[in-house]
C-alpha cells in the first residue's frame, strides 16, 4: 500500500503513526495519504505521453472537497453524476470546462446548473434525455455539448453489481442504435454532438474487455464520421482495478498504453472517468476493537466502524485486509471482524488471523475509493471523521458528524 508502512512495529501513514490520529481524531476516522493522491493523478497523467488527453477523475468514489481540490490542482478533469456532485467540484475549485457529466436520471435542474456552469460535455444515456437535455438548452439559450454513452455489450468480468457494459445493464444506449441516436440527436437545435463514451464496469483486473470496448467504440466512431459527424472526443470511462489482496490489475501504464494502441493514429482527445485506482489505495479505515466474543463456534471482534462507514464487505462481499496499527507476532486466532450494527451482514472481514486485545487499533487497507462516499446513517450512525496526512502533518478534511447535524432537518408532528 502506498504510504502506509510498517515502521519499528507502527503502521504510519506518509510519516504520521496511525495510532496517534486514533488518539487525536478517536475512531472510526478515514485517513488519506496527499502523496499516494498525488502519485496516483500523475501517473494516469504522464501515462498518455504526447496523446491529447484529459483524466476525469470520478467524483463518486470520493467526493471530499480537499481530495477534489487536490486533483483540481494537478489540473484534473471530473467525471459527475449528480448536480450535488457538481456544486462540490465548482467549491472544490475544478474548471468547468473539464467536467463531464453521467449518469442515466439527469434531472432537468441539474442540467440546467451544469449548462449554467458551462461544463464540457453530457453523457447522455438515452434519446429521451436527449430531448429533455435540447429543452433545456434552448430555455437557457446556450448549445449542450453531448456525447451518447454507448453500451458495447462486453463482459468486463467483474462483480455483477458494478458491472455496466452488458446489454442487459441499465446504462448507456444499445449499441446498434447508437448511429440512429446520433442521427436523431444532430437535429435537435441545442445540442452539438462533441464525443463518444462508453463505461463497462469498475474494478476489472484484465486488459481484455478494455480493449474490446475499444474496437467496438473506434468501429462505430468510423461509422458515425462515414455519416459526415464529428467526434472531437473519445470518453473510454473509468473501471481500472486496484489490488486489495491477490488480484493484480494492469499498472496504470499499461492500461493507458492498450487504450492508446486500440485507437491508433486517431487524432480525437482521449478522456478516462478512473475513480477507484486515483483514490482506493490511498485511503485507510482506521477502527478500535471494542470487545471479543469468544463463542464455542467463532471468535468475533467487534470494532467501532460498521457496515454505515464501509459498505463494501457487506454490499459486494469484498475483501478489505485489515491490519493491526501496532504491529505483533500475529495470528493467534481466526476472528470475524464485525462492526456493532444490527445486521448480521454488518462484517469487515471473515476468517482474519489476528491477535487482539481489546482497544486494539486496526486499519482496515484499501479504504479510499467507495468507502465514505457510500457511508449511511443507518442505526443513527454519526458518519466518521477524515483525515489527510501530508508528510508528517495532519489535516483534518471532515469533521466527525455529530448527533445534532444527523438530525437537524427532522422534525415532531405540532
Ligand atoms: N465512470 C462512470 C460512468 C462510472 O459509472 C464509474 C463507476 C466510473 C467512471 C468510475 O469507475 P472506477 O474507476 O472507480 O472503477 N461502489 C462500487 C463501485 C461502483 C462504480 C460505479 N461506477 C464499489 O465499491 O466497488
């Protein structure tokens, strides 16, 4: 994991000891590592060499104002679905004119601020947006730029729940109606046709369905320009995996190399939507053992960080390894790491050989990407505090939420 190290038996975070953010901010916290951001954004950056390119950094996975800030900085592009996602990207200091906008239930609102914005392209996702989109570019008198978010039907052999590209999916257009769409959409006044998208899932560990996606946008991108139209850019989306445990997903050069050689000598500017790999490896759950529960048939740890704060073991059945803060011979026992929510789902990993005591810290890896972003309330959980550790400084990005914020907007019948 990239800046989080074992040093004389003390997980660190860059040069801070995780267990003195434990004391300082209390569990459950998120800690974020600036350089590993940082290292990650570069590398997408770097890896197109001279192809004109722009990284779309995929607000979803993350959506903290300094993270988004920070990738605004290297001069990241944003990739939004929401016009709450927007509102943060413009606080966070992002260019509009790097913004692309997806998703599949755009509301006639959030277009309207993301026209006002000015940003550089709706993905749009069926023709029926394409018409409420036109509406509402001609209300606000300004051209939408679009590109369809074509659905190529490939098997990105991921997890079901997050995979997109199957033609059996939700998302995108069908593929063999894209030309028609295309069509359709040159003759609607407020809209300018500007690109060619496609997304086919997240976390896949293999080039393959990358590159067949590929053929089949180019195949289609010949098609559309035999029609006279043109597609200044192409949006490849987002969806390279990060390792967690055994997988080993391309390096992020290779990747962008394969993308590069599928389109050729193409001349269009190649957008990307990464989310996960700019920020999953960069980011630690840091929680406290509250009890063990020695039962004739397991062993439990019960920790303070639950199902609300890190959703994925329960939604995806995903691996996270956890760590312990300060490190020891280990393994003494097998134990189900469970958080204290009443839900028998409610686990951040299954069978962890660990030796623990009770107020032990662990660090639950891998926690950067989906990890926040998808925190719930549920049994009145204030969401945890996050931290961003720069060398050896702390900042602390969010506030732990408190019961008083949690509830502020309900109200008792007069
Ligand atoms: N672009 C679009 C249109 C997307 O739908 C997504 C993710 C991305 C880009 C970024 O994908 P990434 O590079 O992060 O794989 N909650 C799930 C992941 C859901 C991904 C949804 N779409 C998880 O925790 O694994």
């Amino acid at each position: 994991f990239p800046s989080f190290d074992y040093r004389n038996g003390r997980l660190y975070g860059e040069s801070v000891q995780l267990d003195r953010i434990a004391r300082e901010f209390g569990t459950p916290c998120y800690v974020y590592s600036r350089a590993a951001l940082v290292a990650a954004y570069r590398e997408f950056d770097t890896a197109f060499g001279g192809h004109d390119h722009l990284v779309c950094y995929a607000v979803k996975a993350n959506s903290n104002l300094a993270i988004l800030n920070l990738f605004a900085r290297l001069g990241s592009g944003f990739d939004i679905v929401s016009g709450g996602e927007l509102q943060r990207v413009l606080k966070a200091g992002g260019d509009p004119q790097k913004i692309v906008f997806s998703g599949v239930g755009k509301q006639p609102s959030e277009m309207r601020a993301a026209l006002a914005a000015g940003i550089f392209c709706f993905n749009v996702e069926s023709e029926a947006e394409l018409a409420v989109l036109n509406q509402v570019a001609g209300e606000l008198n300004k051209i939408a730029p679009v590109s369809l978010r074509v659905n190529p039907d490939v098997d990105a052999k991921t997890h079901p729940y997050i995979s997109t590209g199957l033609k059996e999916n939700k998302f995108g257009v069908p593929f063999d109606e894209a030309e028609k769409l295309y069509a359709s959409a040159q003759e609607f006044a407020n809209l300018r046709i500007s690109g060619l998208d496609c997304h086919i899932g997240s976390q896949l560990t293999k080039l393959g369905p990358f590159v067949e996606a590929c053929g089949k946008i180019l195949d289609l991108l010949t098609r559309l320009e035999t029609q006279g139209l043109t597609i200044d850019h192409l949006d490849l989306g987002g969806g390279l995996g990060i390792r967690y445990s055994g997988e080993n997903p391309p390096a992020v050069q290779d990747y962008v190399t394969a993308l590069c050689a599928a389109i050729g000598r193409r001349n269009q500017r190649i957008l990307i939507e990464p989310g996960r790999a700019l920020v999953g490896n960069a980011g630690v759950l840091l929680t406290r053992v509250e009890y063990l529960k020695h039962t004739p048939h397991r062993d439990f740890a019960i920790v303070d960080a639950a199902m609300n704060d890190l959703m994925r073991p329960a939604l995806y059945d995903a691996y996270h390894e956890i760590l312990p803060v300060i490190a020891n011979s280990g393994g003494d026992k097998i134990y189900q790491v469970v958080g204290p929510v009443c839900e028998t789902g409610d686990f951040l990993g299954h069978d962890r050989k660990l030796t623990l005591a009770q107020g032990n810290l662990l660090a639950i890896m891998s926690a950067g990407a989906y990890g926040m972003s998808m925190s719930s309330n549920y049994n009145t959980r204030p969401r945890a505090a996050e931290v961003m550790v720069d060398g050896d400084r702390i900042h602390l990005i969010r506030q732990r939420e408190s019961l008083e914020q949690l509830i502020a907007g309900e109200k008792i019948l007069p």
